[in-house]
C-alpha cells in the first residue's frame, strides 16, 4: 500500500549537498509491521521524515515517488499534505519525552489532532482523548497532568494515543523506545504490537536496534549510508541474511544462549558527507573487491521479495569467484 | 511548603536583602564621598536655621556613622527622605508625583513595545535565514543601537521644523483648561514624541528577544509532533512556539528592567518630561543630594518589585513550577 | 589552537562578523590618524564663526565658540574607542573571574557571588553611574571604572554557567585526578574553553559602554572635558542648533555612535552564531 519508488532525498549544507538517501525502491504491504534498522548516519529518519512531509528546510526530495494507495504523496499541495498528516499517516518520534508540549494538559494534547482536522467539536474530542487514553493503559489520574508529572513511560503511551486518535491507516514509529528502561520499552512493544493487529494498521519501526527490530517486525528493510543493503522477511533476512552488513550485524548481536562471542563490525560508520565510490560499505566490508567501488545498486532478487544489494551477488553470481 | 511556595519565598527573601542593601549602598555612598556630600547639603544656607536644626535631629547628624545609619534605615522606611536643597520641601512631596509622571511614559511604551516585538519577533522567527528575517532582525538591531538621546533630538528637530508637536514637558505652561478632555489631549500631544522615542528603542531590544527565544522553542521536538498532527503553521506558532517563547521573554524583558528605566530616563531628560529622570538630571545640576538620594532608592525599589512581579507571573505561566 | 583558526575562518565568511568589523577597523583609522584627518584643530575658537552652517570650510558648520565640528566629530572617536574598550575589558575581566571561580568552586562561594551578580543585573545601572560620576567628578578614569564596575555581571553569569558543563569533562576530570591546583585547573584548562563566549561578551560590553559613556556626557556627569560625541550632542542641545532646525550639529555624532555600537553588536552577534549556530540568542 505504500511504494516508495527510486527515492533520492539531498540535504543542502555549508559544505555542498549531502545525498542522504538514494534508490529507496521498497513496498510495504497493508497491515504488516515493517522495519527499518540502520545506524546514525543511515537516512533512517530521513525516510520517516519524507514520508510524513517534514523534512527540515534544508532537505528536498531530488527524485521518486512514495505511493500510498496510488496515490503520489510527494505531489500534494501544502494544504493537502497537511490532511494526510496525522489523519492518514502519525508519527512517533524519538525522544518522546520531548513531544509533549510542557504547558499543556495530557488530554488537550492528545485532543488536538481531532481538533486540528475539525473531526469534532472540543468536548467530544476530549472525550475520545479519554478513550484513547484509557486504551493505552492511561488512567483519569493523568488525563489533566501536565507532561513533567508523568514517568517518560506514560508519557510514550500519550504520544502513542495522539498517534491513533484519528485512526490513520499508518503510524512510522521512529526509535519510539530509546530512553526507556527495558522493562517499559519491552510494555511499548506490545502494545504497539496489538494495536497493529486489533486496528488493522501499517507500523513503519524505525530503530538502530536490530534484535528489536527483528523481534517486531514482519519485513525488514536495512539501509547504510543513505542506501539500501538488504530486504526480506523476518525469516529471510535472519536466516538466510546474504549481504556482508547484515551478517555482520547479526554477528554483532549478544546471545545469550550461544557460546559464540558477539563479534562488532569493524571500521567507523560511513561519512555520509563524503561517501565511498560504488557499495557504501565497502572501506568495512571483510569481503570487499576492487569491483564494489563501481557497484551502482542493482539488486539480486531471491525468492520473491527478498532483495540483496552487493556486488557479489549481482547478475546472479557469485561475485567471489571472479 | 511545597517547592513552588519555597522557591516564591527564596525569591522574595533576595528582594528584601536587596532593597537593604540598596539602601546601605545609598547611605554610605553619599556620607563616604569626598566632602560627605549630604552633610554639606545640610548645612546649606539655602534651608532656614529651623529646617536646619530638624534635620540635624532627625539624621542625627552630629552622631557617629553608625547611629546616622540606622536612623537613616528607620527614616527610609517611614518614606522620611529629608528636603530637598532646591525645592525647600519634603524630598517625598517632589519624588512621588514624578514617579507618577514616569509610569504615565513608561508603561503604555512598555506594553506597546513589547506587543509590537512580538508580532515582528514572531515573523522573523518564522522566517529565519530568509531575507525578510534579516532585514528585521537587522532593523531591529539597528534600532537598539541608536542612542536615545540623539533620537529623542532629531524628533525633536523635526517637530519644530514642521510644528507638529510640543517637544517639552507635559502641559502647555500655564495653561488652564476648559475640561478634563482639554487637560488630557494637552497631555497626550506632549506624550507624542517622548512615548514614540521610548517606544522605538524598546521595541528593538523586545523584537531581538521574541524572535531569539522563539528560534529556541521552533526547534522543540514537540513543534515537530505537532507539524506531524497536520497543524498549519499559524497554528503551530500561536498555539505551541508563542507560549512556550513568552517564558523566556519574561524573566530577559525583568532582568533589563534597568536597561529599561536608563532610557526612559534619558528620554525624560531630552524632552524635560517632569518624570523621576528628568529629577534626577535637575538635581545634578543643582547639586540636590537629598533628591538624588531618595530617587536612587526608589528606582531600585521598583525594579526590584517588577521583577517579584515577573517572577510570580512567570510560576503562574508554567506548570512545571507551578505543580511541583 | 585548531579550535581558533576555525573560528577565525567562520568568522570571515560570516556577512554580520565580516560588517562590524570592518566598521570598527573604520573607526580605529579615524582615531588614530585624528590629527592627520581633521582640517582644523578642534579646540580653536573663533568667535567670529558663531554656529555657522555647513560650508566648504568646515563641512559640519561650528560650534557656539566657533570651534570646528567636522573636527570635533573626528576627534571623538577617540574617547567612545578608548572608554569602550577600556570600560569593556574592566568588566569582562571581572566577569570572567567571578564566572571561573563562581562556577568551578561552586557551593558556599558560588552562592554568595551569584547574588552579588543577580543584585548587579537588578539595579538600574545608569542611575547608579550617574550618581556615581556626578559625586566622583569628571575624570577619564573614573568614568571607565564606573561603567567598568557596573557592568560585568551578565558575563560572569554567562561564563559561570558555561563552567558548570565543562567542569564535568573527562579532561578536567583527569587533571583534578593528576593533583593539578584550582587555580591551575581553572586557568590552564577550563578558562581556553570559554574564550570563544567572551569575544562575543565581550563585543557586546564594549558596545554598552560606548552608549553609557555618551549617555553620561550628554547628562553632564562623564569626562565632560574631553571632545566625545555625546559631549557634541549635549552642545546641539544647550546652543539652541535643534530650535534653529540645524542638522549639521546632532546629525554627524549620533550617526557615529549608532554605527560604532552597531559594529560592535554585529561583531558580538557574529560570535555568538559561530558558537552557537542553533540558539543565536542574547541575553542580558
């Protein structure tokens, strides 16, 4: 239902213009939780940021599309994209300790997107507020608080409830958990987890945290230095994993069960400002060949949807045996 | 008590303390002077032998400093400023009415100016890094540098040239008036041009705060989640940057109360508008201690006062200290 | 030393910075090369020339005693450069070291001196130094010291807070473990770190004490005697040039202090958006 097509989004800076993001080809499909997982750096957030319309000033989208319901969500005028926002398509950013605004009351905040598309009149809409925020597990006790007099758990579950109030059919959930302590983030994942199956909506899970991700999500998309690395199912991306970065990241993920040491990726995450000609990993690659500095991001398509972008696997060969 | 009454009860507890020692600074300032100032004041042959000897018992004059000082504390307090060597009364009769001159130029310029630098404080905030930003911001800047002695002159230059409006003091001289209605456009004619020279000067300083805090709070998380509802950006700005900007505006416009009261004063001065300014200039001249005194201590205090006031309005405004 | 190359290098392709300086360099040329500049010695009176309008001869018009004003007005960059700067560095100086040892002691003796400070931010500095100079009398000095010692608290509460973060530093923390002095620690390691704040500071105070002083001047109560144009202003005013609609008298010296603060102000602005490209606010 979403299809974001050879998406390529430049942020203009003092020093020239920085491709954070290039030959995004992805579909996320109704329903389904979809996951993102890259380091700082990886244009993770760069990609919530365009779907939802808000990249910062300095950012523009140089090509591509993102279709929700065929529809070119990049091609509608301010007024309209503004109707999209939070009706159709919320946000839950990180730092959500931060989203809320110090000098209002819970209620009102989570009120507001009702209020914003003039959905309903005040007292009907803080009604619904009320709702939602019992549904979250937020009782009247802190329905008239103001967001210092909440633990930034409760505070997640109000920005949570603004998201779904208006019932969009998408919510992009950007490092929703980062900042809270494990025993609430893993609360988070659940009820964000039922929300999906209980109101039938897409979740876009944004984080730098792969066995998070890997654990919500139905597919995961990775992405380094601005481009893709990998696509696939749950099942396909952690079992059958085929790009150099993914295994790696796999490697690098502590089990406690496994006698193998966690092993981390060597080298520094890409400079995005200045990035490696051709595959973007490759200066960290422990396979890397002199032909990945002309690799231009043909995928090799294994069964189905399962997407691998590495010039060992290009055409179908094994790039090893060259 | 809770954190909100013990942090309103710090606050006050300063303020005391420094009003005393405003008070202190007051006295030993003008005793401690080459020539102990106010002694030869008071021995002025200007005052009568009888007014001479009053003050002589009231100040103790003829006591050591130490007993001069407390009687000096005791006197300030009872509102006892002594007489003034060129008025030959009461330091109070004089001082308060130009007080209440004061307040009548220096309020409405406070309020109009920081309306006006919010409305423009907000439009460039919106507008940062465009070249409509920079030419307010530049403006403003502009204005808060011109100094307001000289400003307050070219008006000045201007009126006369093109007889549009008194330029000193607050009433035609000696004047009498068929009505109240006669009496006060008389006096909003003379509020004219020192009003628009305080007013223009503030309303630089207030644009440059509103547009900086501002700037601050559009870089909130919450200003973004808010975009992410689909709020407009009139929206966004009226209802989540404006408010959350006025906080900081609050305790910068009561913190530069006195950059605030130093150019009234000299807008006073430049249009002989009988205020505490204008006093005070007077009093120089003529070399008026006891004026100059009781002036000092009571700008100070009101300052002091604004800035409980700014405080008590600015836990009012903000949950976070008022629900703690 | 990297840390103030870039600095320098920001400073250059920065359009406010790059302004204000060069104003300010403008008007150190005309203070130094004054008697090279002005036509007329400024302190020559020539009855015969009672406030004569602009001329060839003298391109501002004169004074009541005939002294020449295009002169006047060059000479009196001289005084607004020296107390400025002079009265500048006095407060910044003080701040600085309120600010070093307020934020880096802390407990009781940051206290005690914070009060001090919020009691200085309070008072209305100008009453102050006016009462201040009208009883010490006219004197260069004490006119800088005035304004020098009445206006350094909003640096030391700046610097103050700058302190408390960069007390906490693994740099610092591994000096105070090394057994280096306070006043070793405060000077060697944090004092480099606030620097680049006191520029900016410091721009800022220079600029407030160029308008005090002219303030002061033009009251009465300042260095009355030397040729400054807040003395000039004051002249317009007492010769009865602004009732006889004469531009030339108030014109020149004002414009000079408003573009002379106005560098000044550009210059601080500058600094403060180098080292703070997010926030560029004032305070204080």
């Amino acid at each position: 239902m979403i299809e974001i097509e050879d998406l390529t989004v430049i942020y203009r800076t003092r020093e020239g213009k920085i491709r954070a993001l290039e030959n995004i080809n992805v579909d996320i499909k109704s329903n389904e939780i979809f996951g993102i997982v890259g380091e700082s750096g990886s244009g993770k957030t760069t990609l919530a940021m365009t779907i939802m319309g808000l990249l910062p000033r300095n950012g523009y989208v140089e090509s591509g599309s993102i279709k929700v319901d065929g529809d070119d969500i990049l091609k509608l005028k301010p007024e309209m994209a503004r109707m999209v926002r939070g009706k159709v398509i919320s946000l839950v950013f990180q730092g959500a300790m931060n989203s809320l605004n110090p000098l209002l009351k819970i209620e009102d905040q989570v009120a507001e997107p009702l209020l914003i598309h003039r959905s309903t009149n005040r007292g009907e809409a803080l009604r619904r507020a009320r709702e939602t925020l019992e549904l979250m597990g937020l009782d009247s006790f802190t329905w008239k608080k103001y967001p210092h007099e909440l633990s930034g758990g409760m505070k997640q579950r109000a920005v949570i409830a603004t998201a779904m109030i208006m019932k969009p059919s998408i919510i992009i959930a950007d490092e929703p958990s980062t900042a809270l302590d494990v025993i609430t983030q893993a609360q988070l994942m659940n009820i964000l987890k039922e929300l999906q199956k209980m109101a039938r909506i897409t979740i876009i899970f944004i984080s730098h945290d792969f066995p998070l991700v890997s654990e919500m999500a139905d597919r995961i998309m990775i992405l380094y230095g601005g481009k893709p690395s990998e696509i696939g199912s749950n099942r396909q991306i952690l079992s059958e994993a085929g790009h150099p970065y993914t295994k790696g990241l796999i490697n690098s993920v502590p089990m406690i069960s496994a006698r193998s040491k966690p092993e981390a990726i060597p080298g520094e995450p890409v400079n995005i400002k200045n990035p490696p000609a051709g595959c973007r990993f490759k200066p960290r690659c422990k396979m890397a060949l002199d032909s990945c500095g002309s690799y231009d991001y043909s995928p090799k398509i294994i069964e189905g949807d399962h997407m691998i972008f590495c010039k060992m696997f290009e055409g179908g060969k094994d790039g090893r045996s060259t | 008590m809770n954190e909100f009454q013990k942090y309103l009860s710090k606050r006050v507890l300063f303020a005391i303390v420094s009003v005393l020692v405003i008070i202190s600074f007051d006295f030993f300032l003008f005793r401690l002077m080459p020539g102990n100032p106010i002694l030869i004041d008071y021995r002025s042959p200007a005052l009568t032998r009888q007014q001479i000897e009053a003050l002589s018992k009231q100040f103790g004059l003829n006591l050591p400093i130490w007993e001069q000082y407390v009687l000096f504390m005791k006197n300030t307090f009872e509102g006892n400023f002594g007489i003034s060597i060129f008025y030959k009364q009461s330091v109070s009769s004089v001082l308060f009415p130009a007080l209440y001159n004061s307040l009548i130029l220096l309020l409405p310029a406070t309020i109009i100016a920081i309306f006006l630098g919010i409305f423009t404080g907000k439009f460039a905030a919106w507008r940062r890094g465009s070249a409509s930003d920079g030419v307010v911001t530049g403006t403003s800047m502009a204005i808060y540098s011109i100094p307001t002695f000289w400003l307050g002159g070219i008006f000045i230059l201007i009126a006369i040239k093109t007889h549009a409006f008194p330029v000193s003091g607050m009433y035609v001289t000696g004047a009498v008036y068929s009505s109240v209605f006669a009496q006060l456009s008389d006096l909003l004619d003379h509020l004219v041009l020192p009003l628009a020279t305080l007013t223009l000067v503030l309303f630089g300083q207030f644009t440059i705060i509103m547009r900086n805090s501002l700037i601050d709070v559009l870089q909130e998380d919450y200003i973004n989640f808010a975009k992410s509802k689909g709020a407009s950006d009139r929206y966004i700005l009226n209802k989540h940057a404006v408010p959350n900007a006025e906080l900081p505006m609050i305790s910068i416009i009561a913190v530069n109360l006195g950059l605030t009261v130093g150019g009234a004063i000299l807008t006073e001065v430049v249009f002989s508008w009988p205020g505490i300014g204008f006093l005070i200039y007077s009093a120089i001249n003529a070399r008026d201690y006891p004026i100059l005194q009781a002036a000092f201590v009571i700008i100070a205090i009101v300052i002091v006062l604004a800035n409980i006031i700014a405080d008590i309005l600015y836990s009012y405004l903000d949950p976070r200290i008022r629900y703690q | 030393m990297s840390d103030e190359f870039d600095f320098w290098k920001e400073f250059k392709s920065n359009k406010k910075g790059m302004i204000g300086l060069i104003i300010v360099l403008f008007f150190a040329v005309i203070a130094i090369f004054a008697p090279i500049i002005s036509p007329y010695n400024p302190n020559t009176t020539n009855p015969a020339l009672f406030l004569s309008p602009p001329s060839r001869l003298h391109y501002f018009g004169t004074d009541t005693l005939g002294q020449d004003l295009f002169s006047r007005d060059i000479y009196g960059a001289q005084i607004s450069l020296i107390v400025g700067i002079s009265a500048g560095a006095v407060a910044i100086v003080i701040g600085l070291l309120a600010g070093l040892i307020s934020g880096y002691l802390g407990g009781a003796v940051d206290e005690v001196i914070m009060r001090i400070v919020d009691f200085f931010i309070v008072i209305p500095a100008l009453v102050f130094m006016i009462i201040i100079a009208a009883l010490l009398g006219p004197s260069l000095i004490n006119v800088i010291m005035v304004i020098g010692l009445l206006s350094w608290a909003p640096t030391a509460r700046i610097i103050r807070s700058m302190v408390l973060s960069i007390r906490e530093w693994p740099f610092v923390e591994s000096a105070k473990a090394n057994n280096a002095g306070k006043i070793y620690i405060m000077f060697r390691h944090i004092f480099p770190n606030v620097t680049s704040v006191l520029y900016g500071n410091a721009m800022l105070a220079i600029s407030a004490a160029i308008f005090t002083q002219a303030a002061l001047v033009f009251l009465g109560v300042g260095n009355v005697t030397s040729i400054s144009w807040g003395g000039i202003i004051r002249d317009a005013y007492t010769s009865g040039a602004l009732t006889a609609g004469d531009f030339s008298f108030i014109l020149p010296p004002g414009i000079f202090i408003f573009v002379l603060i106005f560098g000044f102000i550009m210059m601080g602005f500058a600094t403060e958006e180098i080292m703070n490209p997010r926030l560029r606010t004032i305070k204080g």
